[in-house]
C-alpha cells in the first residue's frame, strides 16, 4: 500500500481530505469534548500542543502506510465537522478496522453514512480488504445503527480486551 499522493475522497455532500496543521482546533473539540468522547477511552488533546502532535502522529502513520485518516468537511467548506480512518491493519493486509467521529452539531444528518460507505467502498475496492471491523461501545446506539445500516454483523463471541464495554463488528468483502 502507498497513501502516496494521499486518496482524497468525495461524495454528494462531502470532500474527504488530509489532516493538516490548521486542523487543530477542530482535533481539541472532537478529541476533548465530552458529547463526542462519552464512549471512548483515548488519549485527550486538550491544546494547541497536544492537538499538533496527535496531528504529526496521524501524519507520520500515513506516510508510513500504516493507516489512513481522512479529515470529513462539507462540500463547500474546508472546515473539518469531523474524521473517519481505516487503520490497525492485520499483518497481511485482509483486515482494517474503521474509525470515526462528528462533531455534535453535524450528528443526525447522514453526513457520517455517506463518509462510511465511501471509506468502505474504498477500503474494499482500492486497498483490497476482505473484511473491516468497528468496536464501538455497547451503549453507543448511534455508532451501532450506522454499522447496521452499512451491513456490519455484530460478532457476539468477540471481546475488546482493551476495553469490555465495546462490542465488535465485522464486514466481510462484499
């Protein structure tokens, strides 16, 4: 895999672009705010420092191939409303897990679905994955009905052993 020039990625409503320096302020609300975060346990950005070095992180990960992270803005507006990344990649490459989130005042208008189904479609088609999972927690109603609606199976045998409140789902290649 080589995210060299990085895969830009567009649908009807949204432009799915590298993360940049200037997303800073966007990375201390989505990794910080407590709406987004309530069922995630991950290291917090709570300042321009901490943000700018989650941002070198994410940078160096991409140039590396080991995951892709895409920054989510509106059509018409560079400003990051959220992120979606397939990344901890199996060491032969078939499996990825996606990741994501979306600040408050996007959530409930399909921004978040139309993001997922072309990260999967790309996940799939381009990068040849046979299957993607998603751990999300077991409250997280939300984050569970848009993995149902993008055709993921709840894999009930399936532990988090980081952290036992997340339930695992699984898409194989369609």
């Amino acid at each position: 895999m080589n995210f060299t020039p990085f895969p830009e990625l567009q649908t009807d409503m949204l432009l799915l672009r590298q993360l940049q320096p200037t997303d800073w302020k966007e990375i201390i609300v989505l990794r910080s705010d407590k709406v987004i975060n309530q069922y995630v346990k991950r290291p917090q950005a709570k300042n321009k420092v901490e943000a700018l070095a989650f941002i070198k992180r994410i940078t160096t990960a991409t140039k590396n191939n080991e995951s892709l992270y895409w920054c989510i803005t509106l059509k018409d507006n560079p400003k990051m409303i959220g992120s979606i990344s397939l990344w901890n990649f199996s060491k032969d490459l078939k499996t990825a897990e996606v990741g994501y989130d979306l600040m408050p005042e996007f959530q409930g208008n399909g921004f978040m679905n139309e993001a997922m189904k072309i990260v999967l479609y790309f996940g799939f088609n381009e990068l040849q994955f046979q299957k993607i999972e998603a751990y999300t927690h077991r409250d997280n109603e939300p984050s569970k009905q848009l993995l149902l609606k993008n055709d993921f199976k709840h894999i009930e045998d399936r532990v988090d052993q980081e952290n036992p409140d997340n339930i695992i789902f699984e898409l194989d290649c369609r």
